[in-house]
C-alpha cells in the first residue's frame, strides 16, 4: 500500500462525511491506542484564542436533548446531510458546520436551541 502524503490524506478527509470521520477516529482508537480527538480537545484552548477576534466561527452540537427529530430536521436542512449522517450527529454530536460567517452561525445556533439542543459556537 502506497502511503500517503499529508495533503492525500486532507483532501481524503474533506471528502468524508461526519458520520465516516467518526468511523475513521473510533478505527483509530482501537488499532492504536489513542483517541485522536483528545488532542484535538487539547489543541482547542489555543485555537479558540486565535480566533477570538476572528468572524468565522464553527456551530458545535453539544447534545440532541429530548426532540432529536426535530434537530435531525434542522441538522439535514442546514448541512445537506442524509438522515442516516444527520441522525449520527445528533446521536454524537461534533462541529455542524465549520468556518462558517459569525452571523448564519448564530442563526444555526437559534434553530437548534429552539428545537432543544444544546449548541455553543467556537
């Protein structure tokens, strides 16, 4: 198997959807050991303070909360995902959209609490 480069490897992932990241860090843990999430966690102290000033943000999903239906609508409406990789977000939460003007990113936020999620933007 020929190995990738890192930009290979970038491009392949931006080509995933949500549901197949999950997959790929969850195969991750078990074939290494490592949750490679965890340092994406840790990373994000330092990047939330480069973006302080910044007018992108990225609409996090905390947690469904009690109408996951109705957040799975919102979810496939706003990222044009199948119901399958809308319902897998609202089960595990994750970034719904990233780098996305400050603005629609609150909109997106207001949509989800009203349907009873728990959202934060970073």
């Amino acid at each position: 198997m020929a190995k990738l480069t890192k930009d290979e490897f970038i491009s392949a992932l931006k080509e995933m959807t949500i549901l197949e990241v999950k997959e790929l860090v969850d195969a991750m843990k078990e074939e290494f050991g490592v949750d490679p999430s965890a340092v994406a966690v840790a990373a994000a102290p330092a990047g939330a303070e480069e973006d302080a000033g910044s007018s992108t943000k990225t609409v996090v999903l905390k947690s469904a909360g009690g109408n996951k239906i109705a957040v799975i609508k919102i979810l496939k409406e706003v990222t044009g995902l199948g119901l399958v990789e809308a319902k897998g977000l609202a089960d595990n939460g994750g970034n719904v959209k990233e780098n996305i003007p400050a603005d629609e990113a609150e909109q997106i936020k207001a949509q989800l609490e009203e349907a009873g999620a728990e959202v934060e933007l970073a």
